[in-house]
C-alpha cells in the first residue's frame, strides 16, 4: 500500500475502506486492521504532528482514537468511523457533493 500524501487523501483512503465493508458478508474484522494500519501507520502520525489543527487533523485524531478501543466489537468500532468519517460537513471540507452524501445516507448502514 502507497503511503498516503495527505491528511485529505488518508480520509478519503479511510472511507473507501468503510465502503467496501458496507456490503452483507464482508469480514468486518479485516476493515477494522485495514483502517488501524493506515491511521496509526509513520506516515499518517508524521502528516498529524505537522499539520494545523483544522477539521480534517480532528477527523483523523478522533478516528484514530475510536480504532485505540481493543475490546469493542468491529461493528461498533466501524459504527464509531461512519458517524466520524462520513459527516456531512467533513465530506463538504473534503468537495464531496452534497447530493451524494444525501444519496450515501439513505442507504442501510447494518450496524447503525
């Protein structure tokens, strides 16, 4: 996996995870290493300890600490990240049209 180059492109990484967890089946387990491997890796702590805190460093800090849970379930750990990563004023930061985030909200989250 390429490191991400920016906190924008490590959220947007974290969401294409929770996405592909999202479908009936899927190990939810592997989402969760998945997501603690990009959020906790070198990269993503240096990128943290330079940035400026604005919206996307708090998205990422207080989704770092949701993964810092060992004993929650993967469900309730991955429910943690969509409320965190899928907010609609966090998706307008990052120039995710609205429409879509209306569309993603309509659909049936499992574990919410």
């Amino acid at each position: 996996m390429n490191a991400p180059t920016s906190l924008d492109e490590t959220i947007r990484r974290a969401q294409d995870i929770l996405w592909s967890a999202l479908p009936p089946g899927v190990a939810r387990t592997s989402a969760v290493v998945e997501l603690k491997e990009l959020l906790w890796s070198t990269q993503t702590g240096e990128a943290l300890a330079l940035a400026s805190d604005n919206y996307l460093a708090f998205a990422l800090r207080e989704s770092r600490m949701a993964l810092a849970d060992a004993s929650a379930w993967p469900d309730k750990t991955l429910s943690a990240l969509w409320t965190i990563l899928d907010d609609p004023a966090l998706n307008a930061t990052l120039g995710i049209p609205h429409d879509f985030c209306a569309n993603a909200a309509r659909r049936d989250h499992p574990w919410r």
